[in-house]
C-alpha cells in the first residue's frame, strides 16, 4: 500500500492515539517558546495531517494553511476546522513533491513529516521559496532512531535524523540562525524517542 493510501486509511482514527495528541502539543509548545506567535503572521503547516497542530495555532496566528498529499487527512481536519468555526486553507500535495504551496508566509511549520519525504534538501530548499524575507521555519521531527518507531516502514525514509544534518540542510538551501533544541520525548512501546525542533530564519 502507497504511503498516501496508508494515511488515507489511518485519518479517521488518527486522534485517537493519545501519544499522537500529546506530541502534537508539545511540539506547539516549543514552536510557541522559539517564535514569537502573532495575528500578523500568515503560516503553513506542511505535513498537517488532521490539524493536530494547525488547529492549535490557528487562533494564535493571522491565517493558517494546512497541506498535506492525504486527502483523507485533510478532510478530517477540514470537518474538526468547521466543528470550531476556524477558517483555513486545505492545500492537497501530489506525492511526487509537485504542487503550489501558496504563499507566500511569515512561518511555516512541520511536525512528524519530514522522515516520510525522501529527499529533505530539496524540501527546505522549496520551503525558502515560499517564505517572505526573514520568515521562519519550525520544523519537528524524530531524532535519529534505531528503525523501531515504525512497525510498519511504507513511505519512511528517514529513522530519524542527526541534528547536524537537518543544521547542514537548512543552512544549504539558504537559511540562518539554526537553533536545534530538543521539543519533547515521546514514548512508545517502552521505547524513549526524542523529538527535535529546528528553526531558522530566510536568510
Ligand atoms: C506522521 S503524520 C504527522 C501529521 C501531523 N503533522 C501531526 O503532527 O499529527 C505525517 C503526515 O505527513 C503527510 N505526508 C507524507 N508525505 C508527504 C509529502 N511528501 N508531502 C506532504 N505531506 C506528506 C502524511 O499524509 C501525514 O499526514
């Protein structure tokens, strides 16, 4: 099954997971502490899934915009978006890493997205482009890891990253000011899993 099918199928019952809930919110809880969240601010969330983390900026931020290439997630962020009367534009990506990501923004976020994306240099390298000078990424992510996170590996790339690889990108596809500092530690099947949070600014 195609990773996209795969999070097709897994949107419905995605919040479910408490674990997934929880890390959400502490990954907004370290975005919030690095930037400084205002109505002035236009944002995407690249990755947004069912808007764990979308919705909880959303009212903290001018506008908000959420891709992601599962359509299946994007409903359901779209239908819990209309239950709390928050506008925000739903992007659907294609796979193969094509489509407008609109714009341009003032910060775009990202959690627990970039190990399913192949090729992350060329990613941030889009992500600049559709940032206004001096805008901001916020990018979460697992550490590097042993592969046992996932039991099922579709469409995942990455076990992890170094942090001085995700430093060495960014800086690469033109950003500065890299502070990578540690978001949360999520727990699953007795295993500790450390979570980072880069960000930088358009240089
Ligand atoms: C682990 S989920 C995280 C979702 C959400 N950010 C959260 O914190 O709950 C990864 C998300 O990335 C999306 N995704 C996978 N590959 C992608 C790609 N190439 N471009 C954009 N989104 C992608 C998946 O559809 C899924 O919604």
């Amino acid at each position: 099954m195609s990773d996209t099918k795969r999070f097709d199928e897994a949107a419905a019952t995605w919040d479910s997971v408490d674990r997934r809930v929880v890390l959400a919110h502490a990954v907004v809880e370290a975005i919030s502490s690095r930037v400084p969240l205002t109505k002035e601010l236009a944002v995407l969330d690249f990755g947004c899934g069912t808007g764990l983390v979308t919705l909880a900026l959303a009212p903290q931020v001018g506008s908000i915009a959420g891709a992601d290439t599962s359509s299946g997630m994007l409903k359901i962020l779209a239908e819990k978006a209309e239950a709390k009367r928050l506008p925000l534009r739903q992007i659907l990506l294609d796979p193969s890493g094509g489509g407008d990501l609109g714009g341009p923004y003032d910060l775009i976020v990202s959690s627990m997205t970039l190990h399913h994306i192949a090729d992350v240099p060329a990613l941030f390298s889009r992500l600049v482009s559709h940032l206004n000078p001096g805008g901001t990424v916020a990018l979460a992510d697992l550490d590097e890891e042993d592969g046992s996170f996932h039991e099922d590996r579709t469409g995942v790339h990455h076990h992890g990253f170094p942090r001085a690889h995700i430093q060495a990108w960014l800086e690469q596809a033109g950003f500065r000011q890299v502070h990578l500092g540690t978001a949360t530690v999520t727990h699953k099947e007795g295993q500790d899993y450390s979570v980072f949070l880069a960000t930088a600014q358009r240089g």
